[in-house]
C-alpha cells in the first residue's frame, strides 16, 4: 500500500514490474526472473538459455553486497555494479558463459558462451527485478531495457538495462555488455549512454 501511495504521490513516471517483464522477455519467450530462479540469455539473441535456481545463500549474498548501498542512491548505484559481478560469476557455472569477453561482436556469435548486447541487457535486467523482488533497491526502479544506434547514423544497435532514481526521474544505463567476465557492471546516466 506504501509503494501505491508513494507512486501517487510521485511526479515521475515509472514502468511497472509487467511493462519491464513483458517488454524485456516476452518477445523472447523468456520466464520472467523470480528470487529463487532466473534464465540466462546467452549465444547471440537469446538463442540459448539456462535456468539457474538461486538458492537462500544466493541472496543472502546479493543481501550482504546490496548492503552497501544502503546510503545513497550514489552507493546503490555502486553496489549494484558490484552485484553484477558477482552475479554474473554465479550464472556462469549453470550458463556456460565463463570468461565471456567484453563488447562481444560478430566474430562471437556462433559461440554459445558468449553474450551479445540482448542477452547482458536481459541478464542484467534479470538481476535488477531480483534484486526489486527480495526489497534491496531503496533508490531505484527497474525499467525497460533501452537501445541506441539505428546504423543509419553509423553506430550499430546497442541494448542496456535501466534504472530509474526515484527522488529525480533520472534514467541509469546499468551496461554489463561493455565488461568482461566477473566485473562490475558499467553505469552511468542514460543521456550519457546514449550519446557514446
């Protein structure tokens, strides 16, 4: 009822939890993420995925690293790149995506091991709702993943999860796209995103 009343009473708008799952999985057919169960999207596409159970020490641990973030929206922000990390390590095992590189591109996209831009936004994204799920984003919304780059303009497509920061509306690109294996996510105002 709180988070009804606060929505109300904001002046910015925010995608609800169903337009993020239905804009970031369904056109995927991808099962919406839950605390207990998340699918990778891995090889280009989505083109493979994997169901990883998380278990309670699963978030326990996203717990005990969101902790640090309990101050700010700066240090949530922060803890949440953090979260990737360790997020994306423990995916690996189940997904098979062990040392992935950063910015992936056509020379990967036969490699199932891989990630493109569609599949580290929809992971990513996976993560955010998680975390939103078990209460541990006090600063932040989770939205709809967000592209850039029509190759009319001379930049390819290009995917990122986002935040929305409560106090002020201000969109976040939380980009784990552009990292290599077991680092934190990159993030960083989504006018900045997009203009890269």
């Amino acid at each position: 009822m709180a988070s009804v009343l606060w929505a109300l009473a904001s002046p910015f708008a925010f995608a609800g939890t169903a337009d993020v799952v239905a804009a970031t999985f369904d056109a995927y057919s991808v099962v919406a993420p839950t605390p207990e169960r998340v699918i990778v999207c891995h090889g280009f596409g989505c083109k493979y995925r994997s169901e990883v159970a998380l278990s309670a020490a699963d978030r326990a641990k996203l717990a005990q690293i969101m902790a640090g973030g309990k101050g700010s929206a700066v240090a949530e922000r922060q803890a949440i790149a953090g979260a990737w990390a360790w997020f994306d390590k423990r995916i690996a095992t189940d997904a098979g995506t062990r040392n992935h590189v950063a910015a992936a591109g056509a020379q990967y996209m036969f490699d199932a091991n891989q990630f493109d831009c569609v599949d580290a936004s929809r992971n990513t994204t996976s993560l955010l709702l998680v975390l939103d799920q078990l209460g541990l984003l006090r600063f932040h919304a989770v939205d709809v993943p967000k592209s850039r780059g029509a190759f009319i303009d001379g930049r390819p497509f290009h995917y990122t999860a986002v935040l929305r920061e409560k106090a002020n509306g201000i969109e976040w690109a939380v980009d784990s796209w552009t990292r290599a294996y077991g680092q934190p996510a990159e993030v960083m105002t989504l006018a900045r995103w997009l203009s890269s």
